[in-house]
C-alpha cells in the first residue's frame, strides 16, 4: 500500500487544510494519507484549542486514514526539532514514500538549495549564528544573516546585492516555507512534495472575502464567538460552537504559570530548552506589571527573544520541562490517535511486513509496561501534560485521562 505523510496542527482543521489532503492524495496518487499531528499542545508554544482527540476525528473525516501524534516534548521544541520529529514518524511507518507540505512559495528548487546549504554547511552557519546572537540578534535573524553570509561565500558574491540570496532571505523569513525547509532537510527516504498555500498566509488577520483563512485568524474568530461556517468544514464548524475552547489568555493558564514563575528556582527555568540568557529573572521580574498569557509574554519579548520561543518556554516550565531531565533529541515511538478503515489496513500491512522501525502504540497501558528510558519518559510525559490540559479546561481528569482514551476509529 502507497502512503502519504502530512506533518500538522489542525488547530483547528480548516478548508485549507482539507484542500491539503485532497492535493497529496492526488499529486502522490497515495491510497492513504497518514497524519502526524500535535497533540493537546502546539509548536507556537499554546495550547491546541481544541483536545487532540475531537481534531483527530475532524481529521479522518476530511481525508486523513491514519494520525499518529508528534509527542508533546518534539511539539514545544524549535522548528527543527519538530519537523524532524514529524518525518522520523512518518518515515519510521515504512509505508509513507512522500512527505506533503504546503507553503507560502512554490519554488521548489529555492527551498532545496535553501535546506541543502543548511544541513551541508551547519558548522560554519551555526558559528555565524553564534555571532550574530552575540550582537542581540533574534535566532530566525541570525539564521538568515548566516545563511546569507556562507551562501555568498560558496557564490563568491555580495549578499546584499545578489538577487537569489535576498530572494532566499526572504524565504526564510516566511513561517511555513522555515517549516518546509526543515522538513526537507530532516527527510531521508521519503520524497518531498511541495502543495502551494491558498489564500491567507499562515498568520494573516481574519479577511471576511476570502474561502481560505489562516487557523489563527479562525481561533481568534472562534473564541470572540463569531460565526466561521465558510471557512471550515461541517464538523469543525460545530465544534467551535459547541465543544469547549480553550487558548492561553482563557481558562487558568495564566493563573498557572504565574504559579509555576513564582514557586520554580531561576536555575531550573534557565534549564528548559528555551530557557537561558537570563530569561529566568526577566519573567520574574515582569509578573508584577502582567495580567495575561500575552501580556506577560509582549512584556519581555525583544529583538532578541521571539514570541513564539517566550511561548514555549512558559510552557516548557509549566509542565516540567527541562533539558537534565529530557534529553531526548527524536520520538521513540508511533502513538495511534485515530484511523479509518483504509488506516487499519495500513496498520494490519505495518505489523504484517513489520515495516515500522519504531513500536506502534494503540494501547497505552499496555505499550507503558513494555517501554524503558527515553520512550517510557516520553510517553510519561504525554500523559502529564494531557492531565494538564484537562485540569486547565474543566475536564475531568480522571474520565480524559490518557489511560481511558482509545483511538478515534471512523467506520
């Protein structure tokens, strides 16, 4: 059986994301999409507005046959780490022979060279990073900065003049084409395939003429309890009317992290993986003058320190995570959240041919007694944190805990 693999969020699944599914099936000519998908938790650092186990659902209904969730560690790390945690999973399938993602461009051969010349020439890019951080750069800014400088080298050009590196710098300044780059660098048996990005681009505000919104233009509509009916499909549509939603300036996680700021010891936030550079007392110092998610976050972000790494470190902290304690660099295991009846046949033909080089769990509380080290802490971890989110949007921890979830099955 031919496979496909799409790395997503779906937070929440739109018409976008839809048209994504029905491309790769199409361009790959595929008999099953497979999905990995972040769980209770998003690489922006937030949590998922709605659980994993509805968007899972939403998923399967719209063209996916199998998701397998990106664990929560991989989700709150860097753009690197997560792509590559998505095509390890994909890959580590042995059924999925392409990888689709969309983005922003559709020049194929510019994101190539982009990612060839990242993972070819890492040492001399990460040494410019490193001197560009050392000037208060941002690290996407140091990133492009360096790239720019080792490609001209290579081109024995300007940088500032030369129109395909300034084409490139601009690439690289564009969200999803960062993603596809590192998705293409992470890739090692799977072939990539590049869908072009309809409509709003990945964080463009909420455009009432347009079929395709970005997911955070629909998230922003959502909670102020507006109507997103065009924008996504039926099932989406109605649980953002009728399921909880959650998001980090609602609920209490802010009350949370407050907590989390005042009781933890400024070493052990220097310890997260976000973490470092002072950031510890700087979040300590800024709690008196906040009162939201995101107005603690706009307090201390800087030309230096991103929103989105300010995000992830939050949530780094609130669930516990530090880099002496999780050391871990890739997933360990596949972890079933839902499929069809194609995706069964997928699974049936994994375990048949023994396909997958990774263990496949459907069952948690029978995987947990077979797992050790690194897997066993990684899926520990999921499961915290899914208490967590529960804790945090009123579901009851005890009947959403992870060890009673069984995977989404769509007849």
């Amino acid at each position: 059986m031919k496979a496909c693999g799409i790395i997503a969020e779906y937070n929440p699944l739109h018409n976008g994301h839809v048209y994504h599914m029905e491309q790769a099936r199409l361009m790959t000519g595929a008999d099953a999409v497979v999905v990995a998908m972040s769980g209770d938790y998003v690489q922006r650092g937030e949590p998922a507005i709605i659980d994993k186990w509805i968007r899972t659902e939403h998923a399967l209904r719209n063209g996916a046959d199998l998701v397998i969730e990106i664990p929560t560690l991989l989700c709150l790390g860097n753009a690197g780490m997560y792509a590559n945690a998505g095509v390890r999973l994909l890959e580590a399938t042995g059924k999925v022979s392409h990888i689709a993602f969309g983005s922003e461009s559709d020049d194929a051969d510019a994101l190539k060279r982009i990612a060839e010349t990242l993972r070819d020439k890492v040492s001399e890019i990460e040494r410019n990073i490193l001197e560009m951080r050392d000037k208060g750069f941002s690290y996407p800014a140091a990133r492009e900065l360096a790239y720019a400088r080792v490609r001209a080298g290579l081109k024995g050009t300007d940088p500032d003049i030369d129109p395909e590196i300034l084409s490139d710098r601009d690439l690289l300044s564009k969200p999803n084409v960062i993603l596809a780059i590192e998705y293409i660098k992470a890739m090692r048996n799977a072939e990539p395939v590049l869908i072009h990005r309809k409509g709003s681009g990945y964080s463009d505000p909420f455009n009432e003429t347009a079929m395709y919104q970005s997911a955070s233009a629909i998230r922003e509509q959502a909670l102020d309890g507006k109507d997103t009916g065009r924008y996504v499909p039926e099932c989406t549509e109605e649980a953002l009317r009728t399921c909880h939603l959650t998001g980090p300036d609602r609920d209490k996680w802010f009350d949370a992290l407050t907590y989390a700021v005042l009781s933890t010891d400024a070493e052990i936030i220097e310890d997260c993986p976000s973490g470092g550079e002072g950031l510890a007392n700087l979040m300590k110092s800024s709690l008196e003058e906040t009162y939201s998610w995101t107005s603690f976050i706009n307090r201390i972000k800087s030309k230096r320190y991103t929103y989105t790494r300010l995000s992830r470190l939050c949530m780094q902290l609130l669930l516990g995570i530090t880099r002496s304690r999780y050391d871990i660099s890739g997933p360990e295991y596949i972890r079933v959240l839902g499929f069809n009846e194609m995706g069964r046949k997928l699974l049936a033909e994994m375990r048949d041919d023994e396909s997958a080089d990774l263990p496949v769990i459907i069952n948690v509380n029978k995987a947990s007694g077979g797992l050790g080290g690194e897997a066993l802490k990684l899926l520990e971890l999921d499961m915290h944190a899914s208490d967590i989110y529960n804790l945090m949007t009123g579901t009851d921890i005890r009947k959403g805990s992870e060890h009673r979830r069984s995977p989404v099955i769509i007849e």
